[in-house]
C-alpha cells in the first residue's frame, strides 16, 4: 500500500500503465464537483466512484481486498481513520466475488488518519478497512478510482 499527498500522485505513476491516466483524472480536478456516482474514465479499464457518506466506528468496519482492480482512494473532504494490513497476515471470512471483485477478511493491521487532500494506493495484496471514523462520526466525500491490474 502506498500513502501520500494527493499533489505527489504522479510520482507513482510507473507501477502501472494505467495510472497516468488516473494522475490525469486526479490533475484536472473534475472531481471537486462531481455528485455521486460512477464516472467512466476509460470503460471498465478505470472509473472513479464519488461517495458522501459518515465515518463509522471501527467495530462496524470491514477488512477488504479485490483482485481485479486496485484502488485509489482519497478524501476530498473531512478525514477517517484507515486500516491496512498485508494478504499475508490476514484470514479469508467471505471467498472472492468476481461479480464485486472482493473478499472479506479478519485481520489485525495498522490504522492511520487518511485525511483530506491524501490518498491511498491498494494493490490486491493488500487488504483494507476504509470508511471508519477517527473520534466521531463525520462526513466524507471520497473518491475511489478504480484501476483494472
């Protein structure tokens, strides 16, 4: 998993092809008056999904992962709190759904702050609880691009 500000996103752009157009995505800053949804950026290869929604406490949280896709996600607005752990270190609870393009897990990882203007980049060895509130409940707009492997 890589963690950064949301201004150094293109430094990470060489991991995959596809990333640079979700750096394109990301640059041009559409994003910031998008309602919710999903916005196709290149078919089903890369789409962002925009949410607004309220944290919620950690024992409500799910452990995540997905194999065709990775994510990127990142706060435009308000801040949660963010599991990580590796695929290694984690037990499957729910086999992978190809139709959903996830599994779910039970695992123990790091927590840490996603705040507003930072991202996160999850390949599909590892697995993450997002959505979780940091004290209170508050509410969010996220955006999740997702970047087919």
């Amino acid at each position: 998993m890589i963690r950064d500000a949301l201004q150094n996103f293109k430094l990470y752009t060489g991991f995959h092809p596809r990333l640079e157009q979700a750096a394109q995505f990301i640059a041009n800053e559409e994003w910031k008056t998008l309602a919710p949804g999903k916005y196709e950026i290149d078919g089903d290869n890369i789409f962002a999904i925009v949410q607004h929604y309220e944290t919620k406490p950690r024992e409500q949280g799910l452990w995540e992962a997905h194999e065709r896709y990775m994510d990127i996600q990142f706060v435009a607005e308000g801040e949660e709190n963010f599991g990580y752990a590796p695929i290694g270190q984690a037990v499957v609870t729910q086999p992978y759904d190809s139709d959903s393009d996830y599994a779910l897990y039970d695992a123990t990882g790091d927590f840490f702050i996603l705040r507003e203007g930072h991202f996160i980049l999850a390949a599909p060895q590892d697995v993450h609880m997002p959505c979780l509130a940091v004290d209170n409940s508050q509410p969010v707009k996220k955006i999740v691009i997702k970047v087919k492997v």
